[in-house]
C-alpha cells in the first residue's frame, strides 16, 4: 500500500509541474491557421482527390471575384494556373485600397459581416483569404481603384513588404497570385479536369459572368439547365424542366438508371454533400407529384432515375465546415433586428430579437408545388411519361423489397450477420469521446474478401470507428444479372444491410467504405465486382465521394537498419538505392501475408486511399460494358497495353 500511495504521489507532483502557466498559448494571426488547417480547408492533400485543399484555396479567391459579380461589379474573371503557381484577376470595386493588408492576413476581418455591401454572397466570416495566405508558400495581393492601387506580399502569412501606387493603367478590380505551400501538401499539382469543372460551375450559376481559364472562356447563357444538358451521360426520359424566380433556379428530368442525381449550390457555391435546401427540393419533387396524380407513391419512387438540380441564393448562409460543401441554414435568412441608430433589440429577457425569413423547407417547397403543378398542367405530353416511370420504379422495388426481407429472415436464422460483419461501437454506444460528432466522418467499413484478410485489419482496426466486412468468394457480376437476381444473392444482400442503405442513402452508416482486396488477379476482380455492384444500383454512393479502395504495399524493403513498404516499383526502386546494402526486397500477394503490427500502419490516420470518382458526363453504362461486358477486342487492346508482367512484381532478394 505504501508503494502504490507513492506512485499516486509522485503522478500528482509530475502533474502540476508538467502543465502550468508556461503552457497556455495564444497563436496569433495565421499560426493557428498552418497549425490547424483542417479548421479552415478540410484537409490537405496535393492535389490527387478533387477535395484536397488546393482547390479549396483556388475556391476560396474566386468566391471574392464571385461575390463582386453578384454585387453587380465586374463580368470577367482571369484565372491562370502555371506549375503550382495561380493568378486570379477580377473586375470588382477593388478591395478598399487602405485595408488591403488588413483584409488578407487579419482573422475576422472583411466586408461581409453585414448584408450593406454584399447581400448574398458565399464568404462571410472573414477567413477565405486569410487561408489561402496562411498556407501559401507566396502570396501577392493588389487591389485597383481609380487609377491607384494598394499591394501586399507575404511568405507564409508573414508580410515581406506593401505599398501603394499613384498611377496606374488598370481597370477597378483584385489581384490574387499565390503558391500553394508545399510545406503544408507536399507535392503540389493542379489536376486541371478538377478546376476545369469548378470553372463551369460557376459559369452555369452566373449567367453573364465570363471565366477566362488559361485562356479559354467559359460562359453559360441558360444557366442550369446547361450544367445538366452538358452532364447528362444517358437520354432523358423527357424535355429537362427548367423553372427559375427570384433567388431560386431548379431543372429535373428523369432517365433509366438507378438512384438520383441531383447537383446542389448555394449562392454559387457547389454544395457537394447537400444540406437543407437539397433535403428540401427532394422532399418537394416527390410531394408535389403525389398531389398531381393524387395517389399516395413512395417518394423514392417518384425519385428514381431522376437528374436535377437546385440553385437558390440566400443572405448569409450558414455552412458546416469551411470547406462549404453542405448547407446547415434552416432559414432564408436569420439577423439580429436592430433599432434605427443600428443597435440590437433586446427581449425582455435579456436575448437579442431575430428576425427571421421563411424556411427554406417551406420557400423551396412552394416554389416547386406552384411551378412544377403548373408546368404538368401546360405540358401534358409529360404526364403520362413520369406516371409510368414512378410506376415501374414502385413495381420493381416492391418485388426486391420482398426477396431482400427473405434473404435477411434466413440468413438471420443462420447468424450469417454476425460472422460477416465486425461494426464499430461507434453505433452502440453512447459513451463515446466528446468528438464523435467528428468521428462520424471517420466512420468506415472495409470490405475484405476471405477470413485472412478480414482476420488481419479486424485485429488492428480502431474499434471505436473501424468496421469490416467480409467477402466470401466472388460476388456475381451485377452488370449482367437482373435486378431480382442481384437481390437473391446473399453476399451482396447482407453488405446492403450493413451500409444501412437498403430504403435511403442517407441511412448509410459509414462515411467510407473502403474496397480492400489482395493485389493479385483475383482481389482486382472481386474490386472490379463490388465497384460494379455499386455504380449501377448506387452510383450517388460514389458521385458523394463515399466509395475508396485501399492502397496497401506491394513491397517491404529492408536491411539491417531499416525497412520501407513501398506501393509501386518505381518506389521500390527509389528504396534500393536509398538503403544501399544487403537489402532484401519482399513482394505482398495478399493482405493476410502482411503480419498484424506490420498492418496496424497501413489503415491509421495516414493510410492511403484512392477516391473512386464517376464525372457527372461519364456514362455508367459505357463503362460498365467496357470492363464488365463482353470480352471485345477493345477491352483485350487496353489490358494489353495497360498490364504490367509479374516479373516485375515479383519477389526479389538482393
């Protein structure tokens, strides 16, 4: 007892003197920000996924430019993208030429706290550019007005000098050249398809504002209804419907394939995750069509194959996260009332009076029961067309609906469930840590095939959000089966079930899964089957970024002193000549082959995933006959051209 109360006692003593005054910081100005990124931009990365931060810097300057157009200044925007290096040039008022320095590298300061100047614009909490400097390497800014111009450069955040200039031949506008700081990416590069598609995003929400990138224009003269002509990768069903009033633009059609896609935006800005106004135009479409036929269908089956989307424009708007991809604002608008000196009105209990606008539920809802009621009643060649397409969409899902409730009845019977799938407590229980809010981001599920593989990651997973599940055998080809086939097959039935997206993707219940299989011809064809599975009957899985494989090492090289995995053979090559001598270079078929304490490293905070991506132009079908179809002379030309020898993987010891 005497040893144990010691033990307390000296635990005590190095307390106090491990934490005291001396470790309380403050980070000034943009510390907190190289120190903290993922606050301000979601995440890093170089450039690889389409939502790494550099393009959320590029986002972040062109939202400005953004928001002066919709001010009604400037109709131009120059964007040059050169190595790693952007320039980005409006037409503007110009940032006021006394606050440049301020306006850029001072937290919380900017023009936007109020609806005065910019009513409806996307960056409002004085952030934006204050990012962008923080994580560039270089950053220049010069604003113009009047013939004169203020500028500022900075390294890293930290001002290297400023000054202004009396006379200069410039047209009124900002100036934003930066480089991405590869201190905090590492490995900058631009993938131009990602910029390109925010480029004509914005031309298609901006009717009369031209984007000149790298020197091609792009310009929309039909706004929405061109992002979703230009997107279409099958024929629609009929006519797309392109209904638009003050501060909301909708366009929806329906086609033959599963699930829905619908693109969202939010004063211009891409909400790619949805929010409140996405909820509320889904909710609306299937309303609004059960109250014109007057019969009570399903939504999703009004939904079914359906492709749209949704602009509406709303006073500072409120987003979850920096990054800006969902709406989390519940009302049109929502300020403090103020009194006629501009002081804010008090209740008698002390709270400040809001004054708050519709809904957007409501306003969104109105819109589309008015405009699309009175659409239908116009054009009754439509009617029949989406009646029978909501009514084949009901016949088939209550046919599935009943060989999926059997499938699930037998195999609970049998406790397939549970040999299959090891959940995270992350779904049971309630005393998780005070962030789980976050870590409902991390949530992921990884689909493994055979008991070896799935043996290994469930023993190193983190349990608190980590799931697995496990694959027995090949699944079928779904791009070959009916529909009801695919329904019947336990595999694929039971992974449904686990993902919790058997009525409503928005049940689903990981936010990644992950496709881990062996690197062999066998885990690339299971990969190739469940990707299969996944775009043809739940595409908006990938389409919302949900859907990754798991990149795991395809060697081990080592020496004495050291060892490196290595994911590629270039890499390999490059550790062989780092690590010189004696090295012994081991080759990994299977995930089963890569010991527990080995694993634990390829599936932390820092493994590495490859993002599934489908464009919005891209044709399911296309691909799926191309790599799922026939065996044609095409297909046989590409894996030709694209196969690597096993001689080149195989194991080597030198």
């Amino acid at each position: 007892m005497i040893f144990i109360a010691r033990i307390f006692e000296m635990a005590e003593k190095r307390t106090f003197e491990d934490y005291n005054d001396t470790h309380i910081k403050t980070l000034e100005g943009v510390e907190h920000i190289r120190r903290r990124p993922g606050m301000y931009i979601g995440r890093l990365g170089n450039g690889s996924n389409p939502g790494d931060g550099i393009y959320v810097l590029l986002k972040e300057i062109v939202d400005n430019c953004i928001d002066e157009f919709s001010a009604g200044f400037g109709n131009k925007v120059l964007i040059d993208i050169e190595g790693n290096q952007v320039r980005v040039r409006d037409f503007g008022r110009g940032i006021p030429l006394g606050s440049v320095v301020k306006a850029t590298s001072e937290l919380n300061t900017g023009g936007k706290f109020d609806d005065k100047v910019f009513k409806k614009s996307v960056g409002l909490n004085g952030v934006g550019t204050k990012a962008v400097n923080a994580l560039s390497e270089s950053f220049y800014v010069e604003s113009f007005r009047e013939g004169e111009s203020s500028w500022a450069s900075y390294t890293r955040g930290e001002l290297t000098g400023s000054g202004k200039k009396e006379k200069v031949n410039e047209k009124n506008g900002t100036l934003v050249v930066f480089t991405p700081d590869n201190e905090m990416f590492g490995g900058v590069e631009f993938n131009m398809d990602y910029v390109e598609t925010m480029v004509k995003n914005y031309s298609y929400l901006k009717k009369g504002l031209t984007l000149v990138l790298n020197g091609t224009p792009y310009k929309s003269e039909n706004g929405l209804l061109d992002l979703v002509r230009e997107n279409m990768s099958e024929t629609p069903l009929y006519e797309p419907i392109h209904l638009e009033d003050d501060d909301i633009e909708i366009v929806l059609t329906h086609g033959n394939s599963y699930g829905e896609n619908i693109s969202s935006f939010v004063n211009g800005q891409h909400t790619r995750d949805g929010g409140t106004h996405l909820a509320a135009f889904r909710e609306a479409i299937a309303k609004t069509l059960k109250d014109y036929f007057k019969k009570d269908y399903k939504p999703e089956d009004c939904r079914q194959g359906i492709i749209g989307a949704i602009s509406i424009q709303i006073q500072e708007p409120n987003f979850e996260g920096q990054t800006k991809t969902k709406l989390g604002s519940t009302y049109m608008w929502e300020k403090y009332k103020t009194d006629d000196h501009g002081k804010k009105i008090q209740n008698a209990d002390g709270s400040l009076e809001i004054d708050r606008g519709p809904t957007i539920r409501s306003f969104v809802n109105d819109f589309v029961a008015r405009h699309l009621d009175n659409y239908l009643r116009i054009h009754l060649d439509l009617v029949p067309i989406i009646e029978n397409k909501i009514k084949e969409s009901q016949a088939e899902r209550e046919e599935i609906a009943g060989i999926q409730k059997k499938t699930r009845e037998r195999n609970k019977k049998a406790n397939v469930y549970n040999k299959k799938l090891r959940d995270c407590r992350y779904h049971f229980c309630d005393k998780m840590p005070k962030d789980k809010e976050d870590m409902a981001e991390r949530t992921s599920i990884f689909i493994t095939e055979g008991d070896s593989a799935s043996g290994t990651i469930t023993k190193v997973r983190d349990a608190n959000y980590q799931a697995v599940f496990s694959l027995r055998g090949k699944p079928i080809n779904c791009y070959k089966e009916s529909r009801k086939k695919v329904a019947e097959n336990e595999e694929l039935n039971l992974l449904v079930s686990a993902l919790g997206v058997e009525d409503d993707l928005d049940n689903l219940r990981y936010n990644n899964i992950i496709v881990a299989t062996d690197a062999d011809d066998d885990g690339m064809h299971i990969r190739m089957l469940v990707l299969t599975f996944f775009m043809k009957y739940y595409p908006d899985l990938i389409r919302r970024g949900h859907v990754h494989i798991l990149q795991t090492p395809l060697f081990r090289v080592a020496n004495k002193k050291e060892r490196r995995y290595c994911y590629s053979p270039e890499e390999k090559d490059k550790a062989v000549k780092a690590l010189k001598t004696a090295v012994q270079i081991t080759r990994f078929k299977g995930l089963g082959e890569i010991s527990s304490n080995e694993f634990v490293d390829f599936i932390g905070d820092d493994m590495r995933l490859d993002l599934v991506k489908l464009s919005d132009e891209e044709s399911i079908s296309d691909i799926m006959e191309f790599y799922m179809g026939d065996n044609t002379v095409d297909r046989q030309n590409f894996i030709r051209a694209n196969l690597k020898s096993e001689e080149e993987l195989e194991d080597v010891n030198i």
